[in-house]
C-alpha cells in the first residue's frame, strides 16, 4: 500500500497529528487540512486516493454537506470517503441510526472518534482495494 496518498481533513490539529503520524507509519503520504476549504484545493491539487473526513467543524454538519459535494462533482465523486465523528448519534440530531442514514451520508465508511488505527487501517485497505 505505500505510496497512496491519504487527505484528512478536521479542525482538531491533534487528531490531525496523531492520525497523519499512525498512517505514516503504516506506510501511506498524508495530506492534511483543518477545514474543507483548503482541504478541497489541496483534493483538486493533489488528487489523494482516499479521504478522511471529520462532520463536525465550523458547523456541525460541515463534513457531511462536503461529502455530498464531493459525490456531485464529475472529477471527485470516485475518491473514497472514511467519515469520522466524536459525537455520539443523538447529539448531531439524528432521528435516526446512521447505519439507517448512510443512504444519505456521501461516505463510503462511518467511524467514531476515537478512531482505533487497525480498524482504520483495515477501512482503507477495504476502500483502496475496492477502487483498483
């Protein structure tokens, strides 16, 4: 696997750090970004194979209404999107499950922070194969 290159995105500069040093050592080049901002130039720049991605940032739906952004992009809507969260289900004002909302969260995974690096690696491994 070494050599793909992984976006995050997330406006918590720890879990950035921490989660860009794990990926590294597993062998990926990590691209990160604290807001969909600049995380999207750094997308259409560098052309990641995979994204992670957090919801909660300026709004508490930012990642998810940049996810469906991604998807309705001709050029975008392939890249693999692991969505990220620390807030329990009840608090982003769900009705219901996410597993039941996945229909319409523009992600490929749904995770909760703390994020366990094998799952997450194991996710990426799944995504990466699946687009070769």
């Amino acid at each position: 696997m070494s050599g793909k290159r992984i976006m995050i995105i997330d406006d918590d500069p720890s879990f950035l750090e921490i989660t860009g040093a794990i990926l590294r050592r597993f062998g990926y080049d990590v691209l990160t970004a604290s807001n969909t901002q600049d995380g999207l130039r750094l997308i259409e720049e560098e052309q990641p194979d995979l994204l992670v991605l957090d919801i909660m940032m300026a709004t508490v739906d930012e990642g998810l209404n940049f996810a469906v952004k991604l998807r309705q992009n001709e050029a975008l809507r392939k890249l693999p999107i692991i969505i990220v969260s620390a807030q329990p289900e009840s608090e982003k004002g769900y009705t219901r499950s996410v597993e039941d909302d996945l229909d319409w969260i523009a992600a490929d995974i749904f995770m909760e922070k703390p994020v366990d690096p094998q799952a997450l690696r194991h996710n990426i491994e799944l995504l990466l194969k699946r687009e070769s």
